[in-house]
C-alpha cells in the first residue's frame, strides 16, 4: 500500500490575511471570555479560542509565505510546514506546538483547563498573531 504524503491545500497571501483576521477574532474572543472570573467553564472555552487562534495563524504565514497550508489530521507536519516559513518559523513551530498541545484538553477533555493555563496559551496565540502579521507584512 502506497503512503500519502502531507495533505495540504493551496491558498494565496489574500486568504492568508483573511485568516490573521479571524486568528486576531478568536484572541478578542478569548480575552472577553477570560474576563469572566466568576464562571469555571469559562477558561477552557478561553483555551479552545486560542488553540482556534493558532492554527489561524499559523495558516496565515504559511499562506503568504508558501503558498499552502497544512489540511491533514497530523499536527506534526503542520508544525513542520510553518516551520519552513522565513522569517520566524522555527519560533512560530514553538508557540503552535504549544498550543496544539493543548488542543485536545482545551476541545475534548472532561477536565477543566485552569485560568492561568488559558492565559498562557493566549499569550502563545498573540505572540503567534504578531509574528504572522511581521511575515505577511514582509
């Protein structure tokens, strides 16, 4: 049986931007939702929003960079293709690989993600945000 490679998809620098918009949404999102100290639930939902920022990120880069974004299941290979982007692409890896690691606790678990955690995967997102823009901007 033949092995597939990567699954990505082709995108321009104009829906790279697009996604940088939506990642710079999901930030907003999760910062009104951490601003809620009285509910539990509240920063896992913070959480899910940065991990969602991220991946937006990270497709903005690759977008305007490579002109593809990664589609598959295997968030190695994503963590691989931003790292290709220049500049900051070794870095952006870092910060993505963060917060898909805390995808699944974020989106599925059963537990509660704590406040602090949230607010470090949102410091994570935003730093990736800035770093897409730099390169998009480059």
């Amino acid at each position: 049986m033949a092995t597939k490679g990567p699954r990505t998809a082709d995108c321009t620098p104009a829906e790279g931007r697009s996604r940088l918009q939506q990642a710079e949404a999901f930030v907003m999102a999760a910062d009104l939702v951490l601003s809620d100290d009285t509910d539990t639930a509240t920063p896992g939902v913070g959480a899910a929003l940065a991990v969602l920022a991220g991946i937006a990120a990270s497709d903005a880069a690759c977008c305007a960079k490579l002109r593809k974004r990664a589609r598959g299941q295997d968030h190695g290979e994503a963590l691989r293709l931003l790292g290709t982007v220049v500049p900051h692409g070794e870095v952006m890896a870092k910060d993505l690989g963060r917060l898909l690691a805390a995808k699944d606790e974020s989106h599925y678990g059963v537990t509660l993600v704590d406040r602090a955690k949230a607010r470090r995967l949102v410091g994570y997102a935003r730093r990736l945000i800035g770093r897409a823009g730099e390169v998009l901007a480059g």
